[in-house]
C-alpha cells in the first residue's frame, strides 16, 4: 500500500466541506489532526488517497457523518467550569415559580452527555420540587450522543463530585458511573446541527448553554447562532458560553445581549437584525 498522504488541495476540499455542514472552520493548523482522525477511515476502507475519500463524503451523506463524527472534539467532564452551575443554583433556579410553565434548558453541543447530565443534577438540587422541568440535550456527532443517551462512565468521571450526589444520581458498579433513571427521565438527547437554518426546538427557552463550540466556529456563524439563541430563549433567559468564547459588545448591543459574570448573557429586549 502507498504511504498516505493528505495534500493541500485534498485538506482544503475536506475543509470546506466539514465548514459547509457543521459551521466548524478547519484553519491549516489542523491539517494533522485532520489526517491522523480520518486516516484509520481510509485504511478500514482501502482507500490509498485522500482525494477518493472527498469524492465519497461529497456523495455519500452517511460517510459525510461519519467523518464529521470523527473531526469534532468532543472534550467535557461534569460540571465543568462549574461557576456557571453555581450561578445557576444561586442566581436563576431560586426564582423559577412552582406554577409556572415546563422550565426548558438546552445544552447545546452536549458531546457525552456531562453538561446534560451536570445540568439536571444542579435543577434537581436547586428547583423547587412542584416545578416541571426539561433539558434538551443535542449535538451533531451521532457518535457522542449515543454514549450521552446510554449515561454510562468511568468512575473517575464522577471522583470529583461530593459523595452525596454520586449516591443520589449514579450507579455505581465496579469500575462505571451509571446515570439514574431518576435523572435520565427529564432529558432529551437529540440530533441537532446549529447551523441548519430550521432548529425544531420548542421555545421559549429559559437558559441556553453551549459552551466551547463556538471557539470551532467562524464570527459569522457565531453571529447566526447567536441570533437564534436570542430568537429562542425568553427575554431574561439566560446563555452560557465557554471560557474563550464571548458576545462581542457591538453585537450585544445589537443582538440585546446584557452581559453579566464571566461566560453569562442575558437577554434583554433588543432589535435583532436578520
Ligand atoms: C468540545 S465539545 C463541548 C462539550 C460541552 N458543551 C462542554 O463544554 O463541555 C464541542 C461539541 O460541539 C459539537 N458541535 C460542533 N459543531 C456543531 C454543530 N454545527 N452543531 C451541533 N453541535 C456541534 C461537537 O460535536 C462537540 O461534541
């Protein structure tokens, strides 16, 4: 078999290909990470050029799937940046009214499920208990999200957490973390790419979090995203983003974005531009 190599050309195809369907923008850096994903793909399928595997991701949607599974980056862990949380509990979940309507979170790029997850445990602990609660949990790696669905870890995945939530909310059996079906019941893990023009999400939504996916986006999807969120989320919901990742404050202005702590957005009435 030939040595394998990816050539310019052939990473600039599957570059604008992958931007094309995720919004994920691939600068030349990657061009390593590209070949070292996508080479086992190549070799399981025979293929000895990068050129011939473009042509299968350009006709082929399911390997176009596949390949997308294999280039994100999927890096998470429970309770992550866990100020945000903490905010939550403290300063959003206290004045969610028992009587209201369904309270509606979306993590938003959930990769495995730990944001998901990490999200239900702070609304378990911190909504008052008459409230009726939902988490929509949704990415576009199909890969990830079985693993979110099936809610199974190594236990060094949960070693972090106080005692008292890892006995409330996982099973723990040898060397595996297992999610509660208790917990499990109020999330849906869904398919869901943010860059399609038409999102089947029920709004208003009150609090978004989608952290550490807009670093892989262009400003320009970052600015569309940004916009439906707005669209989704109540006025006076809140967005969360990612330690690197922040709402521009023209865009703020424009969008009606008031921002509050480190990663904290909330929306104000504002005039969105389309
Ligand atoms: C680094 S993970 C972040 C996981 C989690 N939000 C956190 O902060 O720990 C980024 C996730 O965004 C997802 N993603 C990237 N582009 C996406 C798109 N266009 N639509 C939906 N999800 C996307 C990836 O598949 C990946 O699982």
């Amino acid at each position: 078999m030939e040595k394998l190599i990816l050539r310019e050309e052939e990473f600039k195809g599957i570059a604008a290909i992958v931007e094309a369907k995720s919004g994920i923008h691939l600068t030349n850096q990657k061009r390593n990470l590209v070949f070292n994903r996508l080479r086992p793909r190549l070799r399981s399928l025979q293929l000895e050029r990068f050129s011939d595997y473009l042509r299968l991701i350009r006709e082929q949607p399911e390997e176009l799937a596949l390949a997308l599974n294999l280039i994100t980056t999927n890096v998470t862990r429970f309770f992550r940046e866990e100020h945000h949380f903490r905010f939550l509990e403290e300063q959003v979940l206290p004045a969610v009214a028992p009587r209201g309507d369904i309270w509606r979170a979306w993590s938003a790029g959930c990769s495995t499920g730990e944001e998901a997850y990490s999200l239900a445990i702070t609304c378990r602990e911190g909504l008052d208990p008459k409230v009726r609660w939902r988490i929509l949990a949704t990415d576009i790696n199909t890969h990830v999200l079985s693993v979110a669905q099936n809610g199974i870890y190594p236990r060094d995945a949960v070693a972090h957490l106080p005692r008292a939530l890892i006995s409330e909310y996982f099973d723990i059996d040898g060397e595996t973390a297992k999610v509660k079906e208790s917990l499990k019941k109020n999330i849906w893990f869904r398919y869901l790419n943010l860059i399609d023009p038409y999102l089947p999400l029920r709004s208003p939504l009150d609090v978004v979090f989608c952290r550490n996916v807009f670093i892989y986006f262009t400003r320009e999807t970052q600015r569309d995203v940004l916009k439906t969120f707005h669209r989704l989320l109540k006025v006076g919901g809140h967005l969360f983003l990612g330690h690197a990742e922040s709402i521009p404050a023209d865009w703020q202005r424009e969008q009606g974005w008031v921002h509050l702590e480190q990663g904290v957005y909330q929306k104000v009435e504002g005039k969105v531009s389309h």
